[in-house]
C-alpha cells in the first residue's frame, strides 16, 4: 500500500517508523512518503496560511500549496493499478473513523492524506481535489486537535495492522474490541497471583483451568457485560443484530 502525507510538520510523522509500522515499511508492506506544504509556496517565507473571509478568529489554509501538493502527490504515486489515491483529510466535522472504515480503507492500493492546522484548509481545496480523486474527510473523534498529523498516525497504525502480514499471529486480529460488535474481554499473563500492595490479585481460575469451552464462555460474557457497562450504543446494537442472544449479562 502506498501512503502519502501532506503536513507543515512532516517530523511529527517520524513514529511511523517504529514498532510494526517500520518494520512492515522497512518490509515493502508499506510505501509512506512525507511531504512538507512549505516546499510549495514559493513566497520568501513560504507563507501557507492567510485571514479568514469574513472575519473571525485565526488563519485558514492558503488553497494555492494545497493544490500544488496534491497534484504533486497525484504525479509522483500514480501508477496503472492505482492511478488516484482516495485522499483522507482530518477533521472535527468529518465521518466518524471506526474500525469497519479501517477495513474497508486497507483494501485501498493507496491512501493519501492532507493535514490541516489553523482553522483548516480553505473550502475550495476540497472541492478542487474532489475532482481528481475521491475525498473523504475523517474526524478521529468529537473534540478538536490542534492538526491532522495525530489523526493520520492513528488511522494508518489503524489500516496497517489490517494488512496481511503486518500482525504476527492474524488470529489476534479476530477477537478484538470492535471485531463483531463487542469489546474485546479483560486479558491476563503470569504471575497467576500477583500481590504488589498487600492485596492478593488472581487471575480467573476458569482461565487456568484448561476447560477450553469454560473459557470460550467466560470470554463471551465478559465481552458482553463490559460492552454493556462501557459502550451501551454498541450494546444496543449488537442486540439489535442478534449479538447478545442467550447471553448472562451480570
Ligand atoms: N476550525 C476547525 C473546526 O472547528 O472544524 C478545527 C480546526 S483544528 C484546530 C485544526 C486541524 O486539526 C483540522 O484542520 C484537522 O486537520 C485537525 N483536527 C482537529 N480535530 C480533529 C478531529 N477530531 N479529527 C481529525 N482531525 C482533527
């Protein structure tokens, strides 16, 4: 998969080159190239930004870079089976990331992504872009960052891990949190007594006890009654599909 990232701060994307999304770039899994909008706006200070129409508060994101940039990215990454990236760009106001989306965006060949800060990115650019390419804007919650960059390192730890090959163990994969509508149950490892404070914490004996269908069991129920108390808009819908048939829920 190829990934493309626009940014005034393309440093703030160096973590991509740890843990399994390095190892899967230094693989070929991923191809992440970063790109800084600065080296597209060719006035002396390489000014990006400018005062927002109509007044108000803070600066807003000079359409000019932006397009050069993208249409930079569109000549640089462009090849017969990918000839446009779906382009993802950052936003409070934009369709809610979930996992579902994280999976329908790993099927994608290319992925490229515009961060804005400031107030944003002047309207016209959207409008600009969605005639190259498709464009969908993604907000990672409801609250407000300060830029994009945070967005996109999630989504593309998010998608990457999806990738084949990425996870060690695929069957890791299955039964996590938002997998199948349900939270993922609490997990334990050694010590089976762990006592750090003078109050003696056990793993679950059904656990430890080799009764593999006990713990099968136990595992639904915990995913059940932790999706209940944590998340009841997951709870509701998964019982609206059926997921909580049958189910103890304490
Ligand atoms: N004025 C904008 C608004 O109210 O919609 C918020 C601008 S925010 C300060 C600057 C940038 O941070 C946005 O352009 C976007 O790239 C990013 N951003 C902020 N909150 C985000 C969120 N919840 N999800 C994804 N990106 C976000």
């Amino acid at each position: 998969m190829r990934l493309d990232v626009v940014s005034i701060f393309p440093e703030y994307l160096a973590p991509l080159d740890l843990s399994l999304i390095g190892k899967a770039r230094r693989e070929g899994v991923l191809d992440l190239h970063v790109h800084d909008l600065r080296g597209f706006a060719h006035d002396r200070h390489h000014t990006v930004d400018d005062t927002p129409f109509g007044g108000g508060a803070g600066m807003v994101m000079k359409p000019e870079p932006w397009a050069e940039a993208l249409d930079h990215v569109l000549d640089a990454g462009a090849t017969e089976g990918a000839p446009v990236p779906h382009l993802l760009v950052p936003g409070p106001g934009g369709v809610p990331f979930s996992q579902a989306m994280a999976h329908a965006l790993a099927e994608e060949p290319w992925l490229a992504f515009a961060c804005g800060r400031y107030e944003g990115i002047d309207e016209r650019v959207y409008e600009h872009a969605a005639e190259r390419m498709p464009v969908t804007v993604v907000s990672l919650g409801d609250y407000v960052l300060g830029g994009g960059e945070v967005a996109v390192l999630a989504v593309v730890e998010a998608v990457a891990r999806l990738l084949p090959g990425v996870v060690g163990n695929a069957e890791s994969l299955v039964e996590e949190s938002h997998e199948g509508g349900l939270l993922e149950y609490p997990v334990y490892t050694r010590p089976a007594l762990w006592d750090d404070d003078g109050t003696p914490r056990e793993v679950p004996a059904v656990l430890r006890s080799g009764d593999h269908a006990a713990v099968a069991r136990w595992r639904q129920e915990q995913r059940v009654a932790r999706t209940v108390a944590r998340r009841p808009d997951l709870a509701a819908a998964s019982a609206a599909v059926g997921g909580l048939e049958d189910l103890q829920v304490r």
